[in-house]
C-alpha cells in the first residue's frame, strides 16, 4: 500500500517526458507529461491508466515585499486506451478531455 493511499489501492506515477525554459531572468517554465496508474488490488480489474501534461510558469515579481513566486499551473488530462471506451479515445483523438488552472502565489516563510 503506498503511503497515505487506502487499503488495497497502488499508486504509480511515471514521467514520460520534461522540458524546461527561461526566456528571462525572473521567469522559468517548466513542463512534465506524466502517466498515472491507479490499481485496486482488492478487485479483479484493469488498472486506471492516465496521462496529464502539467506546464507551470514561474515568475518572480521583483520589488515584492515579502519577495514573490507567482506560478501558473495548467494540467491537461488526456484519455488512455487502457481507461477509456475505444470510441472515446478516438473522438477526443489529441485533445485533453479536462483542463485544469491553478494560480500559486508563494513568499518565503519566517
């Protein structure tokens, strides 16, 4: 059982793919195409299989009082053969069937 995770189920997360850039100084961006895999040891079923890309844009504000990470995370959730009716993965073809945006805003603590 992996830590924190409830009896039976297994967790495994794999990164299939990462980049990262800096286009300034006060600016970095970075981006993971991760596969997910969930299984219910307790039932007899196929794992759930998922593939999220996550790109998140960093940037330091600078003249901030305390200083200021501002980060922008955007993750993509695509459909699997292993997770999905045939015809779904199909349809969706590309494009992520759920898209999430998250705004962080992070100081240094005391």
């Amino acid at each position: 059982t992996d830590a924190g995770a409830p009896e039976g189920m297994r967790y495994e997360v794999l990164v299939t793919k990462r980049a990262f850039e800096k286009p300034n100084p006060n600016v970095f961006i970075t981006s993971e195409v991760v596969r997910q895999t969930q299984t219910d040891m307790s039932q007899m079923q196929a794992p759930v299989v998922k593939q999220v890309k996550d790109q998140v844009k960093y940037r330091y504000i600078p003249g901030s009082d305390p200083p200021t990470i501002q980060a922008i995370l955007i993750s993509d959730v695509f459909l699997t053969p292993q997770d999905a009716r045939l015809e779904d993965y199909i349809k969706a073809g590309n494009k992520p069937v759920t898209v999430y945006r998250t705004r962080i805003l992070m100081t240094k603590a005391d």
